[in-house]
C-alpha cells in the first residue's frame, strides 16, 4: 500500500533541518520512501489520478504542516482517574494520589485509563509514549491494540504496590515484560525504578542489571524533590545523578525523568555518560517545583526530549503544551526572548525526544527508510493564520484540536480529527462505568 501526502508544509526534522513550504511525504507499508517538493511530484501524481492506479491513496494536506509524529518521554497513562483530583492541595501526593492508588488501582483499571489515555495521545499528535506505571502488562496489551509506538516501563519500589509485593516481584514482572515484546515492531518493556530514595542502591542496580543486558531504557524520577536532594546529600553527600553514577548506572540508557535540580557538575556528569533527560515542564511549574536547568544541558549536548508526566500531574498529555510552556517559562528564567528558538523546542518534541528514549534511527523524522509516523496539523483555524515560519506556528499558535491526521508506521489512526478504529464515547463509558466501581465512584465526579 502507497500513500501520497500533497500539498504540505513539510518539516522533516533531519540532520539538515530541511523544510519544503510545498512538498510531499510518500509512505509504502509502514514506511517512508520520498519526501520533497511538489515539483519533483506533479507529474507523478497526475498519472496516478489519470489511471486511477490500484494500492495508491492520495491525501491532500490542504497546506497543513506535515511533522513527524510527537514523543512523550515521560507518561503515566494509568492515572487518567486521578485528573483534577486535590489539584491545589499542598501536599496531594499523601493525602490524594497514594491512598487511592492502593484503594482503587487494579489491572482493569490501568487498562481502560491507558486506552483513553492513548486516545488523548493519538488525537494530540503523539505517536510515541515512554509510560511509568503498574500493571504495565495490561498497559503493554493496550498500547499494542490501539496502534500507538510505546515502551512500557514496570514501575519498581522498595515497599510494595498495587501490583507487586516486594522488589523482586515488580523486577521480574518487568523482566517478563521485555521478554514478550522484544521483537516488536512497536512496543518495548523496560522496568522503571520509581526514584532514587525509593529504591535502595541494590535495587536500581539489579534493575539496571537486567534493562542493559536487554538494550532498553533505564528510566526514573532523579533530582525532582526538595526531600531527595537533601536526603542524598545527608546520607551520601552527593547529588542525586553522583549517586546515580557511583552506583555505576549513569550511561546511554539512562532517562532521566524531571531533573529540575541538576547542578552543573551533574549536567557533566550526564554529557560524559550519554544520557538524557525527559523535561517536564508543565508539571513541574504547576506544582511550583522550580525550572529545569535546559540551557545548560543543551550547551553540554545532551538530548532533551518533552514529557507531559501523569495526568494527574500535569492535566493534559498533549505535547503543544508542553511546548508552548517551554519556550515562556526558560525565555522568561533567561531573561533572553531569543532562547530556546521554536525550531529546537520543536526539536525536543520530536527528533530530541525520540533520541532521548534510543528510537531516533526509528522515528522522530521524516525521511527516507524510517517508520511512517506523521502528523498532519491543519491552518485552517482562526488561531493558524498566518503561517510565516512553520517551527514558530507549531510552539506558539497550534493547539492538540489542530492536529487533523496522525498516521503510526504507515497507519492512518486519526483522520479529519476522529480516532479511525477506536470509539473514544464506548472508551470514556467503560472507563467512567470502571470507576465508578472503585473508591473513586465516591470522589464526586460532575460528568
């Protein structure tokens, strides 16, 4: 199956940053194998209309911008429950979020939120999502069923969870996980320490351990809470990522997620080793957490990819978010209105991201070879006119609900804004019914 994407602006995201005003992408199966002007297609396009050619779709873009698909390095999809719960309550963590967590969260639970989750995803542009929860089995199935490119990451901690007992228990619940999909085209497992003061130093190396002898990710909370970095320094006079590397776990695998904290010897710390670092920007403002240090980490060549966190944390898990706030927030902690320029912000959202979690030589970019994932974002809308500079519209104009098509290794999951396989109503209904059955049918939801 061939499909022609016409009438585009296209934004690669290559090495070149090349950007065609009028171009086209064509997909064949799953993946890329053009992209450039129309003048180098018009002709051909002429005769595939003419002779109505079977195996041959043509789309028009209708002069929408043609990007890659977004990469969400940091999600819990599992928390759609918890949306708007104690939002500004000052310690939410402990009177909210854990004690539903062990009241309510069951394998169907985190399931159903990781479908509508995936859903929200899909309909915002993202076609790839780094997920950090329990149950990541079920998580996995989903992510699978649903289309989307995703790593799902079994979440580990010292005291037991919703779906473990102990260490050893989530270690190789996860363990079976990278086992399942390691031949996927599309999903990964990995297991996900939750952070580094809760999980002990045996801990994070035994699950280390086991992600490098599988080549995943080794993704976890570093350098996020004021308690970590003081308990660190008390009991082991180091920084959270010092910590990291003495324990010998600080390399090219290494993900890590937040990292608002970060000194500079921790961001040279990182560069030498080859990790990155998933930026969470929106969840982090809005829980009055501070900015991350992302100039420097970019001046030390580090790739820096966007995450929307849970949404119990940041509300949305759309990456236009995330982007619009990346660029106010460090502009105005710079004091500098020419920082962070829309292409790099852009960037992060894309190729940074999809380098972040290993999958650049898969996704992130539109070129030649590499999986069809691609977002077509409409400028019809009041809000997208004009379109002087494409990077600019994508961080400072566009919105999730101007995202027209979305395509996941070759397959049209979004089209004219409506999910093509999924009905998000049924999906929003089991997961309402779900809850409803849980403590959370008592939390005094208005819809």
């Amino acid at each position: 199956m061939k499909t022609v994407i016409t009438n585009g602006i296209i934004v690669t995201m290559n090495r070149d940053m090349d950007m065609y005003p009028e171009g086209y992408v064509i997909v064949e199966d799953n993946r890329i194998s053009e992209v450039g002007p129309m003048a180098a297609l018009a002709h051909r396009v002429t005769e595939w209309e003419s002779s109505r050619q079977e195996g041959i779709s043509i789309m028009d873009a209708g002069h929408g911008i043609v990007m890659p698909g977004m990469v969400n390095t940091h999600c819990h999809m599992g928390m759609i429950p918890f949306r708007g719960l104690g939002d500004d309550c000052k310690d939410r963590l402990r009177v909210f979020l854990l004690p539903m967590e062990s009241r309510a969260m069951d394998r169907e639970l985190a399931g159903l939120s990781s479908r509508y989750a995936i859903c929200e995803l899909l309909l915002s542009g993202v076609t790839t999502v780094m997920d950090m929860y329990y149950f990541e089995d079920a998580v996995a199935e989903v992510m699978d069923q649903m289309g989307i490119r995703g790593i799902a990451g079994e979440t580990v901690m010292e005291e037991a969870s919703c779906d473990a007992g102990t260490p050893r228990e989530a270690i190789a619940l996860g363990e079976e996980l990278i086992k399942r999909y390691r031949n996927h085209p599309r999903i990964q497992g990995c297991i996900a320490p939750h952070g580094t003061t809760t999980c002990s130093s045996s801990t994070l190396q035994a699950i280390h351990q086991v992600n490098d002898r599988y080549g995943v990710p080794f993704t976890l909370h570093v350098a996020e809470m004021d308690y970590e970095m003081s308990y660190l320094k008390e009991q082991y006079g180091c920084t959270p990522i010092e910590y990291l590397d003495r324990l010998g776990i600080l390399d090219s695998h290494t993900l890590s997620a937040h990292s608002i904290r970060l000194t500079e010897q921790d961001i040279s710390l990182m560069a030498k080793s080859g990790s990155s670092v998933a930026h969470c920007i929106g969840s982090n403002t809005k829980a009055a957490k501070g900015v991350a240090p992302v100039s420097s980490m970019l001046e030390q060549g580090l790739a820096v990819g966007l995450g929307t966190d849970g949404p119990a944390s940041g509300n949305t898990l759309d990456i236009f978010t995330q982007m619009r706030f990346c660029a106010n927030f460090h502009k105005n902690e710079t004091g500098n209105r020419s920082a962070f320029p829309a292409k790099d912000i852009v960037s992060m959202a894309t190729i940074w991201g999809a380098g972040a979690l290993g999958l650049d030589h898969v996704t992130g970019s539109l070129e030649p070879g590499k999986e069809a994932d691609l977002v077509v974002v409409e400028t019809d809308s009041p809000n997208m006119f004009p379109v002087y500079d494409p990077y600019s519209a994508l961080v400072y104009s566009a919105r999730a609900d101007n995202v027209r098509d979305v395509f996941v290794a070759g397959r049209c999951l979004v089209k004219d804004r409506q999910l093509v396989y999924q009905d998000f109503r049924q999906i929003r209904e089991d997961l309402r019914q779900k809850m409803n059955q849980t403590a959370f049918g008592k939390m005094g939801n208005l819809v």
